[in-house]
C-alpha cells in the first residue's frame, strides 16, 4: 500500500485542485491511503471530509496585516503546527508528501522534507505563494500551471503541469438538468456571475446597480452566487427581487451552474481561469485589485491574448459591467470564438500529469 499526505488549504483555491490530486491518485493507485493535512477553522476542515477523505487539522494561521495582538501568537502557533505535522508525517509514514500552498502546508512538507520523505509542491497561480517559496528549496519537484516560474523556484525542480480540475465539473452534460436545477428558462440566454465562495464587493455592486438594465431585459437570465460575506447586504437588493435573476450565497453544483451559462463573469484566479479553459466557457474576468504582484491581470490577460475572454478593470466594473455583459451575451459569433479560444488552453489531463510525476519520484 503507498500512502500520501496532501496539505494545505484555506481557501478554493488550493482545497479544489488538492481534492483534484487525491481523487487522480486513487484513480491511479487502488489501494493507495491518502490522508490531508489542513488548518483548524479553514474550509479544508469541511469539504475535504465531504469529499470522502480523512484530514487533520494544524492550530496554524496566517500573520495579519495589520498591527494585531494575534501576530503575537504566530510563532508559537508555527511551532505548535510544526511538532503536531512532525508526529503525523511520523506515524503515517507516507511514501511522498504534497503541498497545494495555503498556512497549512510549510510545516507538514519542511516536516516531512525532514524525515527523507520524497515531497513536491503544486503552484496554481502565476506568482507563487509565499509558503511554496519558502518550501521550493526544500522541495523534490514543483508542479506549476504557468510558463516562466524559474522566477521564483529552482528551474531544475520544475515541472509544467497545469491546475488539476474537480472531476465533476465534466461529469454532466445533461443542460435541461441544469435549467431544472437553478429554476431557469431553456429559451434564454445565461449569464453566470460569481466572486467565489466569500463573494466579490465589487461584481455584487454591478448587479445591484444593474437592476434596471436587467429588468428591461427580456431573454437574459443570471445565476447570481452572492458569496457568505455579502448575503446579508445584497440578499433584498432590486436585482434580487427579479424573476430572471437566480441569487444564492454559494453554488453547490457549479458543474451544472457552468453548463447552463452561455457567459462567464468573474474575478481571474488561478483555478478559476483553469476551470473556463476546461470547460470551454467565453468570460468577463474583473481582476481582484487585493491580490499579491496584480497577479490576477495578469492571468486575465493570457485570456484576452488568446482571444477568449475580455477584462474590465475593478474600478470601472459597477458602473460598465452588465450593460457590457447584456450586449456579448447576444452576441452568439464572439461567444463561440471566445469559447474555442478558451478550450485551447484547457488542461484536461492536469491531475494525471502531477500524479505520474509525483509516481516517478517514488520509484
């Protein structure tokens, strides 16, 4: 039996593509034993169990930005994580360990890195976190879903793999299931709009301001994801109110929220902008302003390089995007050329890759 340990987390962003890597090993390895590693409190601790999967929890978090008596308790909470993932890489014994990023992650593969266990790192995004930077000398091998990262990591530890995408998101292909699911018209065109599972202030702001513009519109709907932070504020916005606008704080099945939708709009994350290629889908990406070296833009340009999506720039967003939405959607030319565009960018095979090349190094 081989055994692995997948750690990290905190948000989407790196818990997706670490359930992608596990589901790719077992479909890999029978018998394989895969055990995560997360942070106490982040949404690893949840939908990794959903998931199927067992994890334990570090008492790790991150430093805060601003002046705070909780970055008082950081190393002591850094040491804490480091001695409890020293006693899990002890008695799990895995044969490799893998890190998606996120607070988690340091202690469990510098512990494991430690013990001479074989370990490997997968960067989503087109400028590397802080806890793979800190890991990359440590390392075996680094998966990466951008060209040029020897800006940040050993180019002989390098490996282009692409972000590894939930298999489920593939699974249906049924769009009247789809229409049925989110209560919508098959005769319409679909647009949509989601700022991941917190939400996004700035795509919430366009919708309320777009309630007018959308209720003049008679063969346009919108599936509305709100996000947790923003429900209560946006939850009796106008938008809210209309027939053709279907709000929810989060999307549970965005396998079928992306198979009804004709238009994609959102913020440009790593796995995010993955998830579009994959799946073929046209998009308006907003890059989110809060985000380490403008990284978003940048991933949202490839896409526009490509001919397959189009950036509005947060700023200009509230008061642009749905009008600018409500025109490409009609659109069905661009759409389809958008669309091609996308798919030639997917990665279809990401978890498969990462999974080979974690299986080379444990020969």
């Amino acid at each position: 039996m081989r055994r692995f340990i997948i750690s990290g987390g905190g948000t989407g962003g790196h818990v997706f593509p670490a359930l992608a890597i596990g589901r790719a090993l077992l479909r890999k390895i029978e018998n394989a034993e895969i055990l995560f590693v997360g942070a106490e409190g982040k949404m690893e601790m949840e939908k990794v169990p959903q998931a199927g999967f067992k994890i334990i929890g570090l008492p790790i978090s991150g430093l805060q930005r601003s002046l705070t008596w909780k970055n008082v308790l950081f190393p002591f909470r850094l040491l804490r994580s480091y001695l409890k993932a020293r006693r899990i890489v002890r008695s799990f014994k895995p044969d490799v360990a893998i890190g998606v990023g996120g607070y988690a992650s340091w202690p469990t593969l510098y512990a494991a890195s430690r013990k001479g266990i074989k370990t490997v790192i997968q960067e989503q995004n087109s400028y590397a976190g802080l806890t793979n930077k800190q890991l990359a000398k440590s390392v075996d091998l680094i998966c990466v879903a951008y060209h040029n990262m020897d800006r940040y990591f050993p180019k002989n530890k390098i490996v282009f793999t692409g972000n590894p995408i939930r298999a489920d998101l593939l699974a249906q292909n049924d769009r009247k299931l789809a229409w049925e699911y989110f209560g919508l018209k098959p005769d319409l065109r679909t647009i949509l709009l989601f700022g991941g599972s917190l939400g996004a202030g700035t795509l919430n702001e366009a919708m309320d301001k777009g309630a007018d513009l959308i209720g003049q519109q008679s063969d346009v709907q919108i599936i509305w994801q709100v996000g947790s932070f923003y429900a209560e504020k946006y939850s009796r916005s106008p938008s809210a109110e209309l027939a053709q606008v279907k709000q929810s704080e989060f999307i549970d099945r965005m396998d079928l929220a992306y198979l009804a939708a004709d238009l994609v709009i959102c913020r440009a994350g790593a796995l995010t902008i993955s998830e579009l290629c994959l799946l073929s889908k046209p998009s308006i990406l907003v890059p989110s302003p809060n985000v380490a070296e403008d990284h978003q833009t940048k991933n949202a340009e490839a896409m526009v390089k490509a001919g397959a999506a189009r950036i509005i720039r947060d700023g200009e967003a509230p008061a642009v995007l749905i009008e600018e939405a409500i025109q490409l959607v009609h659109d069905e030319e661009k759409l389809k050329t958008w669309s091609y565009a996308a798919g030639r960018l997917g990665r279809p095979r990401a978890g498969e890759e990462i999974v080979n090349e974690i299986l080379k190094l444990n020969k």
